[in-house]
C-alpha cells in the first residue's frame, strides 16, 4: 500500500516538472529572439483600394404609362346615319380632312326650302318698296295741294298715314328677309355637318387614329363620338411620386424612359408637369415627363420605367461599396497606414450609393481602404497587400511597388456614379 502512494506522488510530481518546463518554452516562443517576436497573431492578407474624388448622381427610379400628348373625341355635331366613314385605326390624318359623311338628304331638303322662303321674303321686299313709293308720292301730293289750299287738312292726314304705314311695311320685309338668310346660312351649317373633319392648330403635323367606335350604316346621335385622334408625335410618362422625393422633383429636370418592348434602349425625356397636390390615399403626386417620339416607337399605353436625377454631387469622395463594414451600430471602412501597415477602422456617413459604390460623406478620407478581408481585422491589425510581401513595414520603393500593384476597383477620374432608389 505505501509502494503504491510513493508511485502517485512520483507520477504527480513529473506531471508537476513536465507542466513547468512546457509553460517556459511557450513563454520564450512569445517573447524570446526571432522572426516573430512582439506577435500574437500573423498579418491578415488583404485586397485595398483607392479613395477617390468623383462626381456622383442620385436617380429615383418610378413606373408608369405612357400617354398620349393630346386625345380627341371625333363626333357628329348632328344626328343621322353614317353613311361612309374613311378611315381606320393607325391611319394617319392631317389637318382639315374628311373622315365621314352623314346621309344629308333631310337637310338638302331644309336648305332648299330655307332658299324658297328667302325668295319669298325678298320677292315681300320689292313688293312692299313698290308701295312705299306710291304712299310716299301720293303724300308729297296732297301736302302740295294743302299747301295751296286746296287739299283739306283730313285729307293730308290720310296721306301721311298710309306713307308711315307702308314705310313700315318695307321695314317689316327687309327684317324678314335677313331672318330667312340667317334661316338659310344655319340649314348650310347644319348640312356641312354632314361632312365629319378633324382640325387642330398646327396644320402642318399629322395625327393618328386611335380608336374607332362605330360602323358606317349605323344611326347616330349628337355628340357621338365616332373616332379618336391622338398625338403620338410626344408622349407623356405619367409616373407617382412618393412624398419622399416630390420636393426634389423640378421642372425641366431630364429623365431616362425604358420599356420592356425596347430592352436596353432609353429614351430622353423632361418633366414638364408636377401636381400642386398629393393623393391622400397614396400620398403620391402626379409628376408628367415629355418624351420626344419622332419616329413613333412608343405608343400610348405602354407600361415604363422612369429614372430621374434627383441629386448630384461634384468632386465627391467614394470607396467600393464592399468596403463598407458595420461594427458596434456603426458603419465605417478600414484604411491602411502604409508606413506602419496597420488598418484603422474609420467610422463614415455613407451618402448616395450604385453599382459597388458609395458616396463618403465625412469624414474627409484619402488613401487606400480595404476592399477584401476586412471581416479578419480588429482595430490596428497588421495588414499584408499582395505585392508587399517583403515585409510588415513599407518602405518608399515597397510604397512604389504596392501602388502599382494595389487593385483599383474604382474606375478613373470624373466618372458619374449614380444611386437607384426603388418604390
């Protein structure tokens, strides 16, 4: 029993020695000679970038419909039957033509009859000058004869009253003949309402037919529309936009319209209207953009997408989107001292973003940042750039080398960088 223990104390105390002896190599490997004094932890393999000045752009990005710069209703200004009707849907019209013919026969009839009633009313006229004249001689007459005592005073009386009467007999015709003229002159432009025109005031553009709503032989009312005449020459996007961004919506501000039955093309466009309003239900507000359209490649009713500058910035500074870390709550990159090839975690206000870019808004930043790797780094940890593996300090022809070999994910000077915001 007591050979036993003696070996238990024996093993305890080796275990004893042993632990000692590996606690001093373990503390010389740390701050003995070597290589590797002073380290805990090896260098972290980085990618950097350049800090660079640019000018950068905020698009907001809406959706919309593409109208019709302007829209009108063609109708009959009378009833009747449709007697032909000239054109059809895409046909293109200029200015003045006839489109449609009513049948006209009833008010053929109304303006020949309006003719026979003016002839009467003049034929009244000629009539009753005939007997003005007669009054008016038979008057001078008897005012001559009493003059010389000859005619009584009755009989002047009697004169002078059949003149008046027949003066307003004459009047009475003249006014009747200009109520049948103006009778005539209206069953003229009820009958040329018969012959269905377009008209606008540029005379010298052409339209297109929109839509088409009835068919020749059918009866027709007043005002009914028959075809619609659009302007296709400019269109109009109408897009909503969010309360957000209608302050930073302005005339004549320029967008970009794209459209998914032209992929990849864009088409220029400018604001030209912004309602004084926002929709309570929405709280959006119609904002217009004119889109030029000579060649008619757009059409009315197609769905597009709208980008709009709603912000630029000159001489910006920006880093690689992907440089950009989130540690404690906050967002900030890592630079990299080149003399001691440390990285230092700078806390940034990041401003507008695209494509792997991002705006710094403060602080003011020059240098390198770091764009892969970032993820191993602690504030002051010893960084290595591929190309500078020479060492852990730069020196100047080390800074030389690595300047030419450090990746450059930001392309070159004045560039314009450009966010999208989303609805």
């Amino acid at each position: 029993m007591k050979r036993v223990f003696v070996v238990l104390l024996i093993i305890i105390a080796l275990g004893l020695i042993g632990w000692q002896v590996y606690q001093r190599i373990d503390s010389f490997k740390n701050t003995g000679p070597g290589p590797m004094a002073g380290h805990s932890s090896p260098p972290v393999v980085v990618e950097v970038a350049s800090i660079e000045k640019r000018t950068v752009e905020e698009i907001g990005n809406f959706s919309g419909t593409l109208l019709p710069k302007t829209r009108v209703l063609v109708a009959s200004k009378t009833g009747g039957r449709l007697e032909k009707l000239f054109v059809d849907i895409g046909d293109r019209v200029t200015n003045g033509q006839l489109i449609a013919v009513l049948d006209e026969e009833e008010l053929l009839q109304q303006v020949e009859q309006a003719k026979a009633e003016l002839q009467v009313a003049e034929a009244g006229v000629e009539d009753a000058r005939v007997a003005l004249n007669t009054a008016q001689r038979e008057y001078e007459r008897v005012r001559s004869l009493r003059e010389k005592k000859i005619a009584s005073e009755a009989e002047l009386d009697e004169a002078e009253a059949r003149f008046r009467a027949a003066e307003m007999k004459y009047r009475v015709s003249e006014a009747q003949v200009k109520q049948k003229e103006a009778a005539l002159k209206a069953a003229n432009i009820r009958l040329s309402y018969t012959k269905i025109r377009v008209s606008w005031e540029d005379s010298k553009t052409t339209r297109v037919i929109g839509e088409r709503f009835v068919e020749a032989g059918e009866m027709l009312k007043a005002n009914d529309p028959i075809v619609s005449v659009l302007d296709i020459d400019s269109l109009i996007a109408e897009v909503q936009v969010i309360e957000r961004d209608y302050s930073r919506v302005r005339m004549g501000q320029k967008a970009s319209i794209t459209t998914e039955a032209f992929p990849g093309r864009e088409f220029e466009g400018t604001v030209n209207r912004i309602a004084p309003v926002l929709k309570e239900t929405s709280r959006q507000a119609q904002v217009n953009i004119e889109v030029p359209n000579p060649d008619h490649l757009l059409k009315p009713g197609m769905f597009i997408s709208a980008r709009i500058v709603l912000d630029r910035h000159e001489n910006a500074t920006v880093v690689p989107l992907h440089s950009l870390v989130k540690r404690d709550s906050l967002y900030g990159v890592f630079t990299v001292d080149r003399e001691t090839m440390k990285a230092h975690f700078v806390p940034v206000n990041p401003g507008i973003r695209y494509e792997g870019f991002v705006e710094i808004l403060a602080p003011p930043l020059s240098g390198l940042v770091v764009t892969l790797g970032q993820h191993l780094l602690e504030e002051g940890s010893t960084v290595l750039i591929p190309g500078n593996e020479s060492g852990l300090t730069s020196t100047g022809a080390d800074r030389a080398s690595s300047d030419r070999k450090a990746p450059a994910t930001a392309g070159s000077e004045g560039t314009v960088l450009r966010q999208t915001r989303k609805e």
